[in-house]
C-alpha cells in the first residue's frame, strides 16, 4: 500500500512538473510571438525562436523552479555567445538588447500571470 501511495504521489509530482513546464514554454514562445513582431531585427540577429526554444526557456524553467528571477543581462550574453565579438562589441550588443530583453521578460510574466 505505502509503495503504492508512493509511487502515485511520484506521477503527480512529475506530471505537475510536466504541466509546468509545458505552462512555461507556452508563455515564453506566446512572449517571443509578439517580441518578433515587434523586435524584427532582433529576430534577424538570432534572437529567434531556436534560441528562445534552446537558451531562454531552460533558463526560465530553472528560475522558476529555484525560485530565482531571470535578468535580461544574463539572457543577452546568452544570445551574445552565439558570436564571436571582440570585448568591446560584445558588451555594446549585451547593453543594447537588455532593455528590449527587459520588454521580453515583462511579457513572459504578463502571460505567466495568465
């Protein structure tokens, strides 16, 4: 019986985890619709939805779960590796796209509350 109980709570637990996880991939790909819409050079700089699908949507699952918060700087310098920029290019780049990121970000959140 306790096995069982056991074993039961475990496929609640992981099917909680699924549905959340599903919830916050649906809210980030929802986010990145609009962001690509309105940010279409950044969608043209591969800021895409292979990024969002590989780099953004892990990050934001992991936050969530520790809970922790996801700063746009930390996505910026996900997508500024996908490059080879000297140092200088490189934190210009990180500067510029944190506000936009920080858009981004409030959008997930807006379609988290959701």
């Amino acid at each position: 019986m306790l096995a069982k109980m056991i074993t039961t709570r475990t496929i609640q637990n992981k099917l909680g985890s699924i549905s959340r996880q599903n919830s916050v991939s649906k809210a980030v790909l929802n986010s990145y619709k609009t962001f690509a819409k309105q940010n279409p050079q950044w969608e043209a700089s591969l800021f895409d939805e292979y990024f969002i699908n590989t780099k953004v949507v892990p990050m934001v699952e992991a936050a969530i779960n520790n809970g922790e918060f996801v700063r746009a700087k930390d996505i910026a310098n996900q997508w500024a590796n996908q490059f080879f920029l000297r140092s200088s290019s490189r934190r210009e780049a990180v500067i510029e796209l944190q506000p936009v990121v920080n858009t981004f970000l409030q959008e997930i959140n807006q379609e988290l509350m959701n």
